[in-house]
C-alpha cells in the first residue's frame, strides 16, 4: 500500500494504520509495519521509530490530515505525540485477515514463551517447555487480545492456567558445584542468567546458591554438564514465589 498526503506529498510505503474512534469522529495514524506490536510489548522505545509521520489524520489512504481543534475537542490537548501515543496504546491496528491471523499467532506463541521463563510445576520444581505451555493454553481456550502487550496477557494466562494445571510463578533455587579449573571461567557465563546470589564459597571448588528465572534452567544445566565435562554438579534446592503483588515481567 502506497499512500500521498496532498499537505506534503510525502510518500508513504509498507503503511500500518492505527485507527481510534473518540468524541464521534475517526483519527489515524500511519505506522511501519511490524512496529506497532513492538511499542505495545515495551520492546521498541522510541517513537520515531514506529511513526512513518507525526501527523495525526483524519483519513490516512486519503491524505486527510485532522484539524487541531477536532483533536482538542477529541483528546483534551492537541499535543501531536501524547495524542499519537493515546492512539498507538487504544487505537485498532487496520491489517488484512492473514495478516491479523499471524500476528496473533505470533503473540500465542510470544506469551506461551514468556509462560513458561517465568514459571514452574511445582511438584517437579522443574519448568514447563513452550510446547506444554501452548497446549495448556489451546484447552482453556485463551484467545488473544490485539491490543494488549504480551506481558500482561502472560500474566492473565498464568493466574487462569492455575484452575487446569499445577503452575507457580516462581524463582528456582539452585546450588552448582564446579570444579576450581572452570569455576572462574564459568562464573562469568553464568552471571547473565542468575537473578541472585545468595552465597557463594571458593575454595577447593566453586559452590554457589543462587536464583534464577525458570526458563534459564535448560540453559544453566547444558552449560555445566558441558563445560565441565559432567564434573559439575547441579541441584535444584526449592523454590521462591514470585509475590502475586509481583505484577511486573521483565
């Protein structure tokens, strides 16, 4: 789709319009495509970015730019960027059919994924896999919700996930024992993936307990076994809540 605005002629291509109805009167904005979903999940930042124009329309195909005072009236300011950030968090991304049918797929994908980082069976102590957590959602019939971010619909997953399977938000308790040759080196490896240490002893060896997120367990466990040649040894000890007041995912 390729769009003229008539005010400047710019032209613009691979268009994504954000529509919003407010005060009886349409407001678009045109956006890069694929763009829009990153700002509504926190992963893109900056604006600029997302924006192809910082204008505010009345009709994007056509050109048609709104009138400063529609906005007032509509939105209480007619400040451009808090208006077009009113419309990107609330306004109703125009895609077509297969384009909408992937995006949600995607976003049942991403959510499944942020699922089962975050949490664990806590019978097993062990984390679910993506695959586990997808099929867990398919029974429940979760269905996605365009415009609201991966992370809180995670959350909204979770707490409903709690009524079919055993599931907790949880950090797992870990204490690894490393041989001295590696435990410098795989220290440094491991840091990324730790939440927090709670202690820690070098001597002959390096024995260490420690926090971390579920989802990195897989990850830990490989990378003991492996570089250490099945020397190192890893135990999950317990595990620590997630406070349910703990409402934030990073």
């Amino acid at each position: 789709m390729s769009i003229f605005t008539p005010t400047n002629q710019i032209r613009l291509t691979n268009v994504a319009i954000v529509r919003m109805k407010k005060g009886g009167k349409r407001f678009e904005i045109a956006c890069y495509k694929n763009k829009v979903m990153s700002w509504r999940s926190g992963a893109e930042k900056d604006l600029d970015e997302v924006l192809q124009t910082d204008k505010v329309f009345m009709n994007v195909s056509k050109g048609q730019v709104a009138k400063k005072e529609d906005l007032s009236k509509a939105f209480g300011t007619d400040d451009v960027t808090e208006i077009c950030k009113q419309i990107l968090a609330k306004g109703e991304l125009q895609v077509s059919d297969k384009e909408r049918q992937t995006q949600l797929e995607q976003m049942f994908r991403d959510i499944a994924t942020i699922v089962a980082e975050k949490c664990v069976n806590p019978e097993t102590k062990r984390p679910y896999t993506v695959n586990l957590i997808e099929r867990a959602m398919k029974d429940i019939h979760y269905s996605v919700k365009a415009n609201k971010s991966t992370k809180q619909q995670a959350l909204e997953v979770i707490r409903q996930l709690r009524e079919s399977i055993q599931i907790q938000r949880a950090h797992m308790r870990l204490r690894f024992v490393l041989p001295a040759k590696e435990g410098k080196r795989l220290k440094e490896k491991l840091k990324s993936l730790i939440k927090v240490v709670e202690s820690e002893d070098f001597d002959d060896q390096l024995e260490m307990v420690c926090l971390i997120d579920p989802g990195c367990y897989r990850e830990i466990d490989e990378l003991i076994r492996c570089e250490t040649k099945g020397k190192g040894s890893l135990e999950v000890l317990s595990l620590k809540d997630v406070e349910e007041g703990d409402e934030k995912l990073e």
